[in-house]
C-alpha cells in the first residue's frame, strides 16, 4: 500500500467546491451531503489500505455525485409495478392513480374541513364524512372507518365480544400476512375463544351447539388466502344470521376483502359482494385498500346500535383514520354510484377488469418503442398469468401479457439495475428472462420505464 495515495484525497471543502457537487448542494440539505460525501471518501481509504487505487479525478467527482443523489431520495418513493400482481402488498397494494391521488394532494396542502361542520359553524365529526356514502352503497344501517382492517376486526371484538365465548369454526382461525392471528387478536381483544367444527367441516348444527353451551357471539372469517377443498362442509352466512337472529345473539364477519360492485362486471367468477353479505351479517367489516381500491383502512359497516357502540369505544379515537385516508376513500366511494365510472378510474378495478387483447396491443406497442430506444436487448410479447394479490381472490389466474427482456447481461442483473433506477422499477425474472407485465403498468409510467430500460444499458 502507497501511503502518499491516501494524503493525494482531496479535502472534504474542495469537494464541495466542485460544480457539479456544488450544483447538487443547492437542492439538498449540507449535512446530508457531507455526510454521502464522507462515507464514499472513509470507503475509499479502505480500498486504498486494501492495495486499491485512487480514481481519477473526474470518475471520483462522479462517484461522490452518484452517492449524493442516492442520498437525496426519499426512502419511500414510487415505484413502477411491473410484476403483474395487482395487489401487491410489498408494493403498497391498491394504487389512486393520478386523477385520484390530485385530489388527496389538494386536501393534503392545506387546511381541511376534517371535523368542521361548514353549514353549522361548529365542530363536526371525521366520521360522518364518508358514513352516508358507505350507507348508501352497500344498504348498512350505519358504518364506520378505522385506520385498518386488522383495527377493525379488534375494535368489532373489543366492544361487542370482550368477556363474552365466541364461537368460531376451527376452519377460520387463519393467520394472514405480518403473523396476524385470528386466535391471538381474539385473546388481545377480550373474546373468549370457543372453537367449533373441525379443519375442514363445520355444520350449522356446530353453531347452535355452541350456543348452547354458552357462547354469545358468532364469528365468521373470511379465509382469503387459501382454498379449501375437498370433503368440506360450512354454514352458509345467511344460515348462521338465522340462527343468531333466533338466539338474540350477534353475527361478526370479518370479510378481509370485498367488491362494492358485482365481481361479474369485471369478468370475474369470484369475489364477495359487499351488499349482499353485509344485508346478512350484524356487522361485516374490510379491508379498503384491496379490491375496494382505496387508501389503508378497515370498513365496518352493521346495525345503528353496534356500529354507535364501536364509535364510542376508547380505542376508536387511536384506531381513527387522517384527513388522507378519508379524501381517498370518499373520492373513490363517489365513483361506485356509477360502477362503469367506477371500473374505468379506480386502477385496481381497472387491472382486474383488462381484456388480454388490450394487453397484447400494448405489450406489442411498448416493445416496438423499446427496441427502438434499447440497442442490444431483446423484447419479445408473450403470454403470462398475473395474480388479485392480496390475499384477495386464492386461486385466481388472470390471463395477462408482458414484455419479455432480454439483457446483454444476466436477468438478476437486469433486475437489480431497475431497482436502483428512479423510479424504481420491479419485474419478475422467469426462464431466465425478465418479464414486465402490462397488467399493472401504468400507462403514465411507460415514458419512465423506457427511461430505466435506457439508463440500464448504459450503466451495465
């Protein structure tokens, strides 16, 4: 090792005084770049004591400007989804879209209305923002929105099941994403856990059983995550609101992910239809942010006296939802009342509701553009089968189309280097390629995937 190498590395204040960092600096905090500057210069000095040699001027100049950048950007950021996966969770699942997402950003800059009666002049509650409108589109006697579904499922047992047996079918007690257990949130809530049934065939006869033996709720979940098949029994849910009706007790479904508009006008054969099941249950509550297409937050929607109960529960005010959750979720609710509205500008409804033959022609389109722009890589439209996500719709294959890369270089690099662009961009490599599904493409974000494509090639 030359030690006269390390004492040649420029001080951090004429670093700083170059143009090109100095351009950098004047949009970005000077802590914040000193500190990108520093950890590449306390690297260097390593490499260096390691036997490595100092860059040349204008490639280290280079070096500390890229690490600025990747400094300056936020950690959460927007990425392209080209993976297919409508519902991505790791992917913040249910996209606005710009239209939508316009709206939420003009409520975010300023000051808001979020508990301020306008007509009164007097406070007003966050709640009643969005309760007509959940009324009025599934037929529930009253609602309420908390800041999760997970939330809700707890603030539904809490108030109406603690101290109290529940009865649940052992075919429900399902974990989903993030270890959440059905069991424990029941234990966490105050419910009495009382299993009934087995794994695979609960009857009704079960749930009168139960309730003979003193059980004072019924529970229902929704298994959206995987299928049961097979030798299989289970009360149907206007079965069980039968029998609650006739035992005088409450009937609690927590749904996970429902439609607002029938799964049939998007071509799908499957899916719950919130009205139908919400007219059947005492309270139903789920998720907004799945195949609602909306922001994070948990929908209750039941009877005057229970939801009034849950509203009056301590939790409520911890479990409540911001004034974002609430421009996204009325925003979205307004399109329902007209559901072609609805499918052509609520993205999620949108990907669900693609022709494959629209996603050909645009799969065909962006390649034609692509090989145009990506000298040496390959693209090619081929068939592929996209996925709901989300735990929503197990099983469901959707036929989709995407466009097949093929690098100069190995399909991990080639994905790597998209997730380093800005905006990032994830794919899913198979047979050695890597494929970007149209599905869940944005048309807004085609110019940008062209862009990362391009900048991919240079940079390999």
């Amino acid at each position: 090792m030359d030690s006269s190498l390390l004492r040649q590395i420029p001080k951090m204040d004429k670093l700083l005084l170059r143009p090109e960092i100095a351009e950098l600096a004047e949009t970005l905090p000077r802590e914040l770049v000193r500190s990108a500057i520093q950890q590449e210069l306390d690297a260097l000095r390593q490499s260096i004591l390691a036997g490595g040699a100092l860059p040349e001027d204008a490639a280290l100049t280079e070096r500390l400007c890229q690490a600025v950048r990747s400094a300056g950007l936020y950690r959460l950021r927007r990425v392209i989804n080209a993976t297919g996966i409508v519902l991505h969770t790791n992917l913040g699942r249910a996209p606005l879209g710009s239209p939508l997402a316009a709206h939420v950003a003009q409520l975010a800059a300023g000051y808001s209305n979020l508990e301020y009666d306008l007509d009164a002049g007097q406070r007003g509650s966050r709640y009643a923002l969005v309760e007509e409108l959940l009324c009025r589109l599934t037929g529930a006697e009253a609602a309420l929105v908390v800041n999760n579904n997970a939330a809700a499922v707890f603030l539904m047992l809490n108030t109406l099941a603690a101290g109290k047996p529940a009865a649940i079918s052992r075919g429900e007690l399902v974990e989903i994403g993030g270890s959440f257990r059905v069991p424990e949130i029941m234990s966490a809530s105050g419910a009495q856990l009382m299993e009934i049934g087995t794994t695979n065939r609960t009857h009704l006869r079960d749930y009168a059983a139960a309730l003979d033996n003193g059980a004072q709720v019924l529970l229902k979940v929704h298994r959206s995550n995987f299928r049961l098949e097979g030798f299989t029994a289970e009360a149907s849910l206007s079965e069980l609101k039968e029998l609650a009706e006739s035992r005088g007790v409450p009937l609690l479904y927590d749904l996970g992910a429902g439609f607002l508009l029938r799964p049939e006008l998007l071509g799908l054969h499957t899916g719950a239809y919130v009205p139908e099941l919400a007219a059947l249950s005492d309270v139903l509550c789920f998720s907004g942010d799945k195949l609602l297409g909306s922001g994070q937050a948990g929908i209750l929607l039941g009877r005057k006296p229970l939801i009034d109960a849950m509203k009056q529960n301590q939790l409520t005010r911890m479990l409540r939802v911001d004034k974002m959750t609430l421009a996204a979720l009325e925003a979205v609710l307004r399109l329902y009342l007209s559901p072609a509205q609805a499918i052509r500008q609520i993205p999620v409804l949108s990907m669900l509701a693609a022709d494959p033959e629209s996603l050909r022609q645009r799969a065909e389109s962006l390649c034609h553009w692509l090989r145009d722009c990506c000298p040496g890589f390959t693209f090619e439209v081929v068939p592929c089968m996209d996925e709901p996500g989300g735990g929503t719709l197990p099983g469901t294959v959707l036929n989709g189309w995407a466009a097949a890369v093929t690098a100069p270089f190995s399909a991990d690099r080639l994905d790597e280097l998209l997730r380093r662009c800005d905006p990032p961009v994830v794919g899913r490599i198979h047979q050695g390629r890597l494929l970007l599904s149209l599905r869940t493409i944005l048309p807004e974000d085609e110019d940008a995937l062209c862009s990362a494509l391009t900048e991919c090639g240079g940079r390999a």
